[in-house]
C-alpha cells in the first residue's frame, strides 16, 4: 500500500529505484522551510504520513458522524424552507467527508480500511457528536457554535503542507462558513420568537458552548502532537491560541443572539475574552466512549455500512465490467 515509503505504490512499468532517505529529507524540510506543498509523489518521513492519516482520517469520520444529529431533525424542520436547508447542510457535510477520505487515499490509506477503523474504534472522530440534539433549537447552535468552531480550526489548514488536504479544505470551509450563518439566522428567528423559543435558545447554548470549546483539543500543556505537527506545516496554530479567536469572535455574537454564555468567569483582559476552566475530565470521558450518544453514533454508521454493501459491490461489478470491455 505504501510502495517505499515516498509515496503511494507506483504504478507498473515505472522505474522504482531505491531512494536516498538522507537526500530526500533534506529536501523535504527545504519544501517547508519555503512553505512549499508536499505532493502525493513526494518523499515523507513515515512520521508525518502517519500523522496525517490520523488527522485526515478522524476530520472524515467526524463529517460523516456529524451527518446523524442533524439528519435526526430534517423530517421535523419547521417548515419546508428549513427542511431545504438543513437537507443541503447534511448532504455538503457527506461530500466533506469524501473530499476528506480521498485526500488519505492519496497517503496510500484506503477507505475501506478507514471506515473499518472507525467502527472497530481504533479511529475516532469529534467528540462534539457525541452529545444529542434534544430541540430545534440545538440545529441553530450546531450551525452557529459548532460550524463556527470548525471554521476556526480548519481555515488554517488550507495552508498545511500537504497538498491534497490543503485543497480540500479551501472549499470546506467556504461551505462550512455558510453552515454558520445558517445557524446564526435560525436563532436570531428564535431569539425575536415567543418566551418559549428564547428558552429553547438559551438552554440550547447552554448545552453546546463548553463542548464546543473542548473541539480544539486538550490544553497545549497537554497536547502531545501539536508540537510536531507545527513543525511540519500541518497545524500553523496550537490548541489554544485557536481557542481564544473562536471565544472573541462568539462573545460579539452572543450579544447580537441576547443570550448569555454559560460562563461566570468569562471577562475582557487586554481585549480577548478570557474563559473560565474547562471540564477536561468530562472530555476525556466522551473519548473513552463514556458520552451520551458515543455507542448510537457508531451503531448506526455500522448499520449504515453494512447495509450499503450491496451498493459498493455493485459500483465494483460495474467499474470491472467497462475495464474488460476497455481492454
């Protein structure tokens, strides 16, 4: 799968010579060094195409896992004009994924293998979808805080190293960035609504800002990855710093929304909102499996596959078919 270890496995009748490992590295830190991209065909320590298989692998399970808790409240959208919306939300939120799940196959990672590691748990995905949608109102806060937080953590990656990934997140996040204004525009409706649907609007913010702020990952202190990813060009922020832009730019917003985040200790210091400590024990948790919809999430991606085997098997028939008529 992984030819020699600069690339995926050449294609036949190409002239596969040994490389010089020692040359090769040089050049590789020369491409970052000149914040270059590193193709498909490059030469790669085998650290770093691990390292973006793992991150490539968990954002595409997380785009398709994320399908589930809205996909919950398409049949149930208020109206016909929000049931078109929240239909093209999930259906970019699948298109995601496939941009994520062919950028590792160009890592030499196949699909199959992926989405095997996934419903075995040896990959995970977001923690964020871990927690259930309860109300309309939690489709309006997903877009709004969610998306918003994706939106921080992955504009950045659309100048990763890798070339593959940086591409497929430019138009990501274009689409990502519209999932937040829809969010927003369905509970500003709310907040100018009935007492009822103001209710439904704060309690749904209390519920999803603090899992929100655990998306960019555990404190720097205790980030082991983040230290050579940055070095290789993958991430270009740490956890935190990425944190702090996401909390000033909501803070504005919430104000607009009138509602209240649920933080006591949340203050202006030198002009970023400080936020009070996060329950990292809670987050961890959700990790080990513990969270409220971690064992239905992976249930239903498993029917899910299994259930579409018929499918893949026949696109497979098909694609043989028309090879041996080619040939």
């Amino acid at each position: 799968m992984y030819g020699n270890d600069f690339g995926p496995s050449a294609n036949e009748g190409e002239d596969v010579r040994p490389i010089d490992d020692a040359a090769a590295q040089v050049r590789f830190d020369a491409l970052l060094a000149d914040d270059e991209r590193i193709e498909p065909r490059d030469w790669m320590p085998a650290g770093y195409r691990k390292t973006l298989i793992r991150q490539i692998a968990q954002h595409a399970h997380s785009e398709i896992i994320g399908m589930q808790p809205e996909g919950n409240w398409i049949t149930r959208a208020p109206s016909l004009r929000r049931k078109a919306i929240l239909l093209a939300k999930v259906q970019d939120e699948a298109g995601h994924g496939l941009y994520l799940y062919s950028a590792a196959e160009t890592l030499g990672a196949e699909r199959d293998e992926l989405t095997e590691m996934l419903i075995t748990g040896r990959q995970r995905y977001s923690s964020i979808f871990n927690y259930p949608a309860v109300t309309w109102a939690d489709v309006g806060a997903i877009g709004w805080l969610v998306d918003g937080a994706a939106i921080v953590n992955q504009v950045p990656i659309c100048r990763c190293s890798y070339g593959p990934y940086a591409r497929a997140m430019i138009r990501i996040c274009k689409e990502e960035s519209f999932h937040q204004r829809q969010g927003f525009e369905l509970l500003l409706t709310l907040s100018r609504g009935t007492d009822h649907q103001r209710t439904m609007l704060q309690d749904a913010v209390d519920r999803w800002w603090w899992p929100s702020l655990m998306m960019f990952g555990p404190p720097d202190d205790a980030s082991p990855n983040t230290a050579q990813s940055m070095a290789w060009g993958i991430k270009r922020h740490t956890n935190d710093e990425l944190r702090q832009r996401f909390v000033d730019m909501t803070v504005p917003q919430a104000d607009v929304l009138g509602v209240s985040l649920p933080d006591p200790d949340l203050e202006l210091v030198d002009d970023h909102w400080r936020h009070g400590p996060i329950d990292w024990d809670e987050f961890n948790a959700v990790l080990r499996g513990e969270g409220a919809c971690n064992r239905q999430r992976i249930e239903h991606r498993t029917t899910a596959h299994t259930d579409g085997a018929w499918v893949r098997d026949a696109a497979a028939a098909y694609a043989e078919k028309h090879q041996r008529a080619a040939a």
